[in-house]
C-alpha cells in the first residue's frame, strides 16, 4: 500500500510540474540532468551543481532537486562501483579499497584525505564517462515521449 502511495504521490508531482507550463524539452532535460548529478559519486555538492545548472539553463529549480534527492540512495548505491570502475579506468594514484574507502568515510577522513580525494576523483571520471553520456542520449528519447504525451493529454482535454 505505501508503495501506491508513493507512486500515486509521484505522478501527482510530474503532473503538477507538467501542469506548470514546463515545455517537454525542459521537463526532460530537468529529469535527466537531476538524475545525472544525483548518481554523482560526490557526497557533498550536488545539490548546489543541481541548483546551479537550474538557474543556468532556466530550469525548475524545485523539479531538479526533487529528482536529485529521489536518486540519493541511487548515488550511496553507486558510490563505490563508480570509485572501482573509475580505478580500471584511471590507474594512476592511490589504490581504491573498499574497507580503506568505508574506514575514512567513518571517521578518519583527515588521515584518510587523499585515499578519499583519490577515489572521488576516479570515481567522478568513471561518471563522467557513463552517467553523462546516457543523460544525453535519454534526453530527445524522453522529450518525445512527454510531448506524445502532453498532445494526448491536450486531445482528451479539448473533448
């Protein structure tokens, strides 16, 4: 039952943002850029970048953060796969380790500083070659959808 409901809520939302008069170009790049940021492996900043890239672009600033936070526990899935293929990807620097990568992340972060930037770094590399990619190829796939869409919903209207 919480599970419709969470749904029900989500719909509720698209469509309220749809209502808003957002044009489905917009609607889907907000989607996919609040997606990408927020599967970032960067525990701290994303919400700003979101913010940024909204104001930038003239997005929903609201819609993007909405999309962001939804995919917080995407980004903590996705933390250290990213770190690992960042370091198949980039070699170079301080080995990625999974039990030295969690022992900074709880509480020895200042000991641990470069191990952490490190993997950041790599991990951030790893993004940039497969989440910003796949943002940009979902982007027109999705545009079209919303504006298929938003025709059927403005034929049943007019009726």
């Amino acid at each position: 039952m919480a599970a419709r409901f969470g749904w029900g809520a989500l719909r509720g939302a698209a469509a309220a943002v749809v209502g808003s008069g957002m044009s489905p170009g917009k609607l889907s790049l907000t989607i996919c850029l609040g997606s990408a940021v927020g599967v970032m492996p960067l525990l701290w900043g994303t919400t700003v970048i979101c913010v940024a890239l909204a104001a930038r672009l003239r997005l929903n600033q609201a819609a993007m953060l909405a999309v962001n936070y939804l995919c917080y526990p995407l980004q903590l899935a996705l933390l250290l796969p990213f770190c690992r293929l960042g370091e198949a990807i980039f070699p170079w620097g301080a080995a990625v380790n999974a039990e030295l990568l969690l022992d900074a992340l709880h509480g020895g972060i200042v000991s641990s500083f470069r191990l952490v930037a490190w993997a950041t770094a790599k991990g951030i590399g790893a993004w940039a070659l497969t989440a910003l990619p796949l943002a940009l190829v979902l982007h027109p796939l999705l545009s079209g959808r919303f504006k298929g869409r938003l025709s059927e919903g403005a034929a049943s209207s007019s009726r």
